[in-house]
C-alpha cells in the first residue's frame, strides 16, 4: 500500500498518498476526494506534506509548492503534482507507535455521535492505533447532513484482542474519502484521526499491551 500523507495549504488540508511516479522536479499524488464546493489546490499554492513513515517510526515533512494537474501518468490517471523539495525534515519519533489492526479487531467498532434521540450509531473500521488515539473510517448516506468535524467529541466501541470497550475520542481531522462504488450505492465514506480522551484505566493498559504486541508481530 501506499504512502499516506497529509498535504496541507493555508486554509485546509487533505490525505492523499503518494504515487510512485517521481523526477527530479516534481512529487506525484493521488487526486483527494474534494467536499462540494472546495476549491482545488491551485498551481503555485504554498503547501507542506507530512507523513509517518512505518518502517522507522519517524515523522517527516517539507515545504513546496503545487505545480499543477498531471494527466499524463504511468498508470493512466490524473495526479497532483508538488515541486521537488530542496530539503527534507525529519523529527523525533513518535512517543506513541502506531500500529495496523488485524481484520478480526478492525471491522469490530462501531461509531457514535450526535445527542438523543437524535444520534446516530455506524459501523466503522479500525485502520491503525497507538497509545493515545487511532485513525477510523465510516460510511453513511450521502444525503446525512449531520457528519461530524474537527473537535467534535465521539463515542467509540472498540475491539482489542476480542474484547470490546467503549471510550470517547475527539476528532482530530476528518477527509471524506469514498470510491465510486460507494457513491453508486448511496453512501460517502470519511476517514477520521482520533484522539482518546479521558479514556478508562482498565482500556488504557489494555490499549498499550496491544499496540506493544502489534509492533512485535509486525
């Protein structure tokens, strides 16, 4: 799987991830899946790419700026194209390691949001998870206008080694990232970071002991 990264502009960012089409002027991207009415990134747009790199544990960024729409690419579809950096940061690693979730743990949650009798309970899927949150992904219908947003606390039924626990988590961002299929079925998916709050003792340790055996699995 790709590299995913968070390209951010002045006023809003995106996950996308990287494509493996480079040179020695430009970055390739895929094309994220804009909200309506969201302007495209611009040629000549300051942006700054982050990203945690698995292998090692680090996190890295630069800053450029976008060059434009790339229809041209190997593999036939359109990309976002970032000028090549002249330097490349790294910083220290992150205090709390993420880990991937097996399948079993993964398709194992649910999602909650919104007050009574007006909330709304939806599968979601666990993508990966570290000591102090994880990111999350959920499909709703496209027509549903109450999704949440950054800061928005959730209710979260999560699955660690076949034990359920129920935690809340604040939205740390959110992108909708749904496929074609989904649209044709009625439905959007959005992929959410999370970070837990005043999560339960008893989840915490288990939370810790799990990410650990994850790591040494991987």
């Amino acid at each position: 799987m790709r590299a995913l990264a968070d390209l951010g502009l002045t006023d809003r960012s995106f996950c996308i991830r990287f494509l493996p089409f480079t040179n020695t002027k430009a970055i390739l991207f895929d094309i994220p899946v804009l909200s309506p009415g969201t302007p495209f990134p611009k040629p000549g747009d300051p942006v700054t790419v982050r990203w945690l790199r698995q292998k090692d544990g680090y996190r890295y960024h630069f800053e450029s700026s976008v060059l434009g729409l790339v229809q041209d690419t190997e593999d036939g579809l359109p990309a976002i194209s970032i000028a090549y950096p002249r330097s490349l940061i790294r910083t220290q690693r992150r205090q709390a390691f993420r880990v991937q979730v097996p399948l079993d743990d993964a398709q194992n949650m649910f999602l909650r949001w919104g007050t009574p009798p007006n909330d709304l309970e939806c599968p979601a899927f666990a993508y990966d998870l570290s000591a102090t949150g994880g990111r999350f992904s959920f499909a709703i219908p496209l027509a549903f206008p109450d999704v949440p947003d950054v800061s928005s606390v959730v209710s979260i039924t999560i699955s660690l080694a076949g034990k359920q626990y129920n935690v809340k988590g604040r939205i740390a961002r959110i992108n909708k990232v749904g496929t074609k299929e989904e649209h044709a079925e009625g439905r959007e998916r959005w992929i959410i970071g999370v970070c837990f709050i005043n999560q339960p003792s008893v989840f915490q340790k288990a939370l810790e002991n799990y990410v650990i055996r994850q790591q040494r699995q991987g």
